[in-house]
C-alpha cells in the first residue's frame, strides 16, 4: 500500500524569504544612496527614483491617523501571512500557480512590516508617471504583494472556471 504524499507547499515561503531579502535590500540602497523628495530620472517622462515614506497603506490609506496604523497594519500583515501560509501547508507542492502567488504576498506583506517596524514607516522609491500624473511611490514589497493579488484572483478565476466545464 503506497500512501498518498500529504499536501505541503511550504517550501514555496522561499519565494517568501527572497522578495523579503531583495526588497530590503533596495531599500537599504535607497536609504543610503538617494536624496529624499528628489526625482532621479530613470526613463525621463516616465520612471523617477524618488524616495519618499508612506505611514499609512495602499494610496497612504489611514497615513495620517495618528500613529496606531503601524500596529494594525503589521497585525493585519501577519494575520493575512498566516493565514496565506497554513493554506500553503494544505497546498499540494507542484500547485505553483497557488503557491507561488501567495509567497508573493507573504513576502511583500513581511517586507513592509520591517520598514514599519524599524523606521515607522515604509520606503518607497518607484515613481511611475506620465506628464503629469504620477502614480503613487511604492517599492519592491508592493510589487510582490499587487503581483501576488493579481496572481490569486486570475488563477482563482481560471481554475473556477475549469471545474465548471
């Protein structure tokens, strides 16, 4: 009688590990390389480094409550990780197109907690825009988390829709 492997994605939280370890590495490089509120043209008219701070979320959501965002904010990442990491133990390994976005979202959401913890607030440095319209600053932290969402509900979609057929 063979038994049947158990379902175990957690090796996936590597992914986890390196968006955490690249993310704060861009930001050490931008906390000790570039000048604050300062555009630095990457492609003129379009990407600027531009290091800047966000107390609050997404858009500088809640940026200006106060001091008590930190704490809900990191709560809010380590109960969304937890909970994206004990569906990754229930997640069959070779699943990637599970596993794989929701490491994403781990490490983007850690990555943050980090900024926030050590400087109480996150850096961000990426500034996208198009004359001008500019597009809020974000870093590498919320790349992976947006990819990581984007990643759960198009695979979501896809595989909803394959068990419907």
């Amino acid at each position: 009688m063979t038994a049947t492997p158990k379902p175990n994605a957690l090796p996936w939280l590597l992914v986890s590990v390196l968006v955490i370890v690249l993310d704060q590495l861009s930001k050490w490089w931008v906390l000790t390389s570039l000048p604050e509120y300062t555009a630095i043209p990457v492609i003129e008219g379009f990407w600027n480094w531009y290091r800047t701070y966000n107390t609050g979320a997404a858009f500088s959501f809640l940026a200006d409550a106060g001091g008590w965002q930190k704490w809900f904010f990191t709560a809010l990442a380590f109960g969304i990780s937890g909970l994206l990491a004990w569906w990754l133990a229930r997640t069959p390994r070779s699943d990637w197109r599970t596993a794989l976005p929701f490491a994403l979202v781990i490490g983007g959401a850690i990555g943050n907690v980090i900024d926030r913890q050590l400087h109480g607030h996150v850096v961000d440095f990426i500034q996208w825009h198009w004359r001008d319209y500019y597009w809020p600053a974000f870093n590498l932290a919320d790349s992976a988390i947006v990819g990581g969402a984007i990643g759960i509900a198009l695979f979501g979609l896809l595989q909803g829709r394959k068990k419907a057929d």
